[in-house]
C-alpha cells in the first residue's frame, strides 16, 4: 500500500479528495498497487465537519503523519505560507513526495526546496501552483530542458482579468467591480495581492526561473498593477481597437534577463487578447519551437485539484526527473527596456514625446523604453503600454 | 553501455547523429551510464560517402542489429513505408524500444504497433511524426490521459502553408507557385501527397487517436485539398479580410466523431491564422483546461531530430509510460456537419442559398453543413468554408 496524506481540507483539499475518489480505482488498477489517503491533516481535528472523510483520519499533529512510513507522498493545500513551508520541508526531509499548490511558498523558497528534494531523491511537484487549470508547469520542464526558451508572455491573474474584462463590457466603474468582485468571492477583502500585482509577479518569478533556468526572483521584476485605471481608460482605448490586460513578461537575451508585470492595451490579433473573464493563458516562446500557449481557467476547486492529481499519477508511476527542474545560470537582471508607444492619462504635463494628443490629460506617447517611462512618469499619472 | 541504432542516415538521420553527438556527454554524465550510436542501417553499406559516421558501424542487414543484444534502442529514420515497418515490427519484437519519425507507418499500423510495444514492455515513441518543431505529441498523450480532449484543429502541412501565404503575398498564380516550391525543395517532383492533402489528412489521423483514445482512420476523415484554389480566390478572399489556409479538424461529442481536412477562409482573430510560411499550428481545446496550442516548424533536419532526440531522453530516463497511449473507445464517425458559409466560385450555377454574389461566377452561401455541401457542389467548383 502507498499511503497519502492531505494537508488542508478547505476548497482544494476537498477538490482533491473528490477527484481520487473518483479515479482511485482505475488508479490501482495500472498501477498493481492498493493506494490511499490515510490522514487529513487539519488546524483543529475536533471540529465538526460535515464533510465525508472517506476513510481518512483527521489530524493536527504532522509528527503522525511525518512518522508513519507508510505515508509516501504528502499533498499540501493548506494556502497558508508559514505552514505550507513547514510541511514541505519537513516531509522533504523525511523523504516523501510532495505535491503542492502553493505558489506563495515557492516563490519564497524554490531553490532551497527543489535542492532539497534532489538531496533526498524525492519528487517535488507543483502543477497546481501556476495556472491551475492550464497543464503549463511539466510541458514547460521539458522544453526549458531540452532547448532554449527565448520569452514568455501571460495573464496570470484571473481576479485582474475579471474585473478588466468587466469594466470593459459592462461600462462599470473600478470601485464598482471591485466591490462586486469581493461580493461574489472572486477577490478577497483586501484584493491588493491581485489588483496590485503581486499574485501575479510570483507566478512569473516561478514560470521565468524554470524557464530560462536560472534564478529570478520576486524583486527583479518591475510591477505596476491595474489599481490606477478608470473606466474611461479601457473605453478610450477600446474604441482605439485595444483591450487592456495586466501581463507578465520576460525576456532572455545572451544571459540578460528583463522581466516586468505591467497593464498593457492588445490589439485583437494578440492571442492574449482573446483571454477573457477569469481566466489565464500564458505563452512561451524558443529556439526549437516557435510558441506555445496556454489558455484556462486560473484557478477554482477542480482545475487546482485536477492538476494535483496528474501530479500524483506522475509521483506513482514515476514519470518525472527527480534532479532539481531549475537550471544553474548566472543571469544578469537589468531593468525592463523594451519600448512601446505608452497611453498616458496624467493631470500635469509629461516630459514624453507625443505622437498624438486624445484630450487635454491624455497623450499617446512616441516609443518610449519601460524603464525610462516609469522614472520620468508624474505621480499619479496612469500608463498603459500599447500592444503591436 | 546502452547500445542505439539509427536506420537511415539521409537528412533526418545525419541530423540525429549531430545532436546526439552534441549532448552526448551531458546525456551520460546525468545518466551514469554510457550510451552510444553503434550501428548505422542503409541500404547499400559499401556506397562512398562522404559523411562523419563517429565510429559507428555502417551495415545493410537488420538481422545485425536485432542480433545484438547492446542494442536496447532503434532509431527509425529511413522514411520508407515497407521498410520502416519491417523495421520497427521486428525491434520491437526483439524487445528494442523504437524511436521513429515515420508518420505513413504509424497512419498504416498504429494500433497494431502500439499494442506490441506495450506486449513487449517497450517504448514506441514518435515526437517527430507529426509537426516535428512542435513538442506536441507527449503533452497531447498526458492530456488526454488525465481527461477529455474535445476537439482539434490544426494546419499540418508546412508545404501548403507555404503555397497559399506565396499565392496571397506575391500574388503568383498556383502553377507558378508550385514550381518554384518544386525547384527549392519544399516540395516533391509529385506534390500531389501534399497539396492533395493526404499527408495532413495521415496526421490528423494520428492526432484524433491519440485525443480521443480510440481509432480514427484515414478514410474516417473527409478530404479536400487545395489544388483547385486560384489566386484570384485568394485575393479575393484577403480583400474581404480573410487568409486561406488548409485546415485539419476534428471534434468530439458524446462518442461520435467528425473530421476533415479541408481549405478554409480564416479571419484576423483566429490563431491559425497567424501560421505563416512553411510553419505548422495546433490547438486543442478540452474539459480541463480550455485551449492548448503549439506553433513550429512543420519539418526540417534539426526540428525532426530534435523531437527524436528528446524521445530518446524519455526512453534512456523511463520517463513515459510503456502502456499503449490509445484508448479503447467505440467510437462512432459520422460525416463532417458542422455549418459554415461558404465561399463558393463555379462555372454553373449553385443550388445553394445564397447570402451575397460577389460576380457571375462568385457567391458567399447562407451557413451550409459540410457534407451537404460536398454532396451538391457542381464538378470543378471551389469551396472554401469561412471562419467565424
């Protein structure tokens, strides 16, 4: 028998249950092995829950689970990073398998993790924590592994595209569709962490660190969120024949990495574009291909429970390399420079050159390298990057 | 050491033998083992040629190879129908896994094959079969394990990409084009197997299997190619805002299956609109995720030998499953019904409705279903169905 446990059993904890249930016999079957969740671990083991546990034992002792050699393979959907990096480590280091969706983790902790898990010849998995419903995460090991892979683009947030989107069509202030938003459980209370950017600039740092095999951090990636848009913005540049999105970007060139999350106006033929409501998409461009994308939904019980357990069938039928997925490249970050004609809605005068003039606070800048933008720009003045 | 074989050592095998020997030694040091090319197959071992063989040893006797028990591995690249089959039947019976290329022996025998692969407890791998500069074939098997693929839709041929953006850019007229495609080499002395579209009608044969898990043939997928398209069709139709292009699809709902190859009028918006030149584009579209696509070079030395070479890490690091990659659905083909409006140019009359007469012999149809369509278009009459 090889036995699992569960950490955390909220939204995608229950996701991953109800999807091995579902296949835990067709499971076995290929394998020639009995297979199980045997422990749910929990914050408070006591509480009533009104949940079928199908067997498994609640816990709030990892000690139980950490102990018991029976349990090969640790699934972390707690979502909580002080935690979730506990338990990582501590099942690493007592060699099992993990699988996890925890990006915020990652992000912080992806090279120690991934040594760790090569040290003690272990699977460290995350599909879940990128893109949950987009199947981004092993394709993208392969091709960084066997051929370079130039730049990458994507939509990384689903909550930003959701309330751009909304905006768009319905005609509905940012505070508006903010407070919708959080009404209907798509942002949090305090939607920072998505509007700002942050929740998308740690995907990028994952997706950009496997894909150029070198180390990008959070830090080396400039951000300007979507918080300073108004309505007015998205339908000017709608009827310019524009869609604005925040995208995440990156690019390699000879050992120079730029990396940037910025909002940005897409013409229709961007295949960003087409990326609507809450979903992601993500592409990656490279030498011995020419694109490949992703399109799918960002994140939500199955799409994150689904994508977990391809993980575990991976983990069981040993499909994957357990050498550490991240390259040893010494990349120089420099500072984001590609130009672009920027949209600029600014209360004062900008210093930029303008190729044309929509009212008397908009301007249309001439090409204008991101870096050089974002030091002259006025305080308080938005700037939207305008897609070829 | 770990023995390998190449049969073939034209452009495709030449090219095999120059990467292998580029990584090499990265190959062995992950590996801890030696691999090496022992043994070259050709059909007359005594030619002159003028070709680095890096030791390996030229011989035109399979019984050589399948004698040698060193050699766990064949790598298939003659190109030939009656000999590739032979070949990969008998390594395979020999318990050698197989890489191979040959997309016209996999169309023929692809369930037979896989099944005595999976018999023997074998690899048979074949990334380069189709649109060999796109990784397409491992990503598709692994999504269309973990859940249900539901349509396909693909330019697969690099050749008739190549003819129709000629047409469209350089407004020369069809004959015109395929001479000088003749005279470069992207197309053969009888171009008929490309432009008659059998060699992308073969892919998506291989394709629809692999997606829906069970057995689509050649004859289940409708044909038309594009050898009856004038440059005044093209013309006409980028006027109007559209690209022509061959297109392969085929799309699945409860059990039964539609496909075709056939030319389409694709607008701006679409994906497989941006394939330009003698690239390949692929996208699918699924239960889990929303859209896959892969864009690159349809074929080539270095982007066949790429995809053979990245098989022969999966074999050398058991990284794929050994079991058949097809289902065992019922699947049930039905014609081709999905409904388009038509570009349709005849000398005789139509009887179809029609939304709009661009001259005499010209009209755009209200939407038609395909089969319909073929059943009473007039002899000699162009049809080209419109993307929405």
């Amino acid at each position: 028998m090889i036995g699992i446990a569960l950490a955390g059993y909220g939204t995608v904890g229950q996701g991953v249950m109800d999807l091995f249930q579902k296949r835990k016999e067709s499971i076995q079957k290929r394998l020639g092995k009995k297979i199980d969740i045997c422990y749910i671990l929990v914050r408070d083991s006591r509480k009533k829950r009104d949940i079928d546990l199908y067997g498994a034992e609640l816990v709030c002792d990892i000690k139980k689970i950490l102990d018991d050699d029976d349990i090969k393979i640790l699934i972390e959907a707690t979502g909580d990073i002080t935690l979730g990096y506990k338990l990582i480590k501590e099942a690493l280091t007592k060699k099992k398998h993990v699988i996890t969706a925890n990006k915020a983790v990652l992000s912080l902790h992806l090279e120690e993790l991934s040594a760790l898990a090569e040290e003690q010849d272990v699977y460290l998995l995350y599909e879940a924590s990128v893109g949950g419903g987009m199947p981004l995460i092993k394709p993208l090991q392969d091709l960084s592994l066997h051929g370079e892979i130039r730049s990458l683009r994507g939509l990384l947030s689903g909550s930003c595209n959701y309330v751009l989107s909304k905006m768009r069509i319905e005609q509905i202030p940012y505070d508006d569709v903010l407070e919708e938003a959080k009404n209907l459980g798509f942002l949090e209370a305090d939607p920072i962490d998505d509007v700002g950017g942050f929740d998308t600039r740690r995907k990028l740092r994952i997706l950009a660190t496997l894909a150029f095999r070198g180390k990008i951090e959070e830090d080396d990636i400039s951000l300007e969120g979507i918080t300073k848009i108004e309505q007015e913005d998205i339908s000017r540049l709608f009827q310019m024949g524009y869609a604005v999105r925040l995208v995440a970007q990156a690019f390699k060139e000879n050992q120079c990495v730029q990396a940037t999350v910025h909002p940005m106006a897409l013409p229709i033929t961007d295949f960003l574009r087409s990326i609507d409501k809450a979903e992601n998409g993500v592409e990656f461009f490279g030498d011995h291909f020419i694109k490949v994308c992703f399109q799918g939904s960002g994140a939500g019980r199955y799409p994150t429970a689904h994508a977990m357990l391809s993980d575990l069938e991976d983990v069981l039928f040993s499909l994957r390399r357990k050498t550490s997925p991240l390259g040893s490249k010494e990349l120089h970050i420099i500072p984001y420079q590609k130009k672009a004609r920027y949209y600029v809605r600014s209360a004062v005068p900008t210093l930029f050159a303008i190729e044309e003039q929509i009212d008397e606070k908009v301007w249309i800048t001439t090409p204008v390298a991101h870096n050089v933008l974002k030091e002259n720009l006025p305080e308080g003045a938005v700037a939207i990057a305008i897609g070829e």
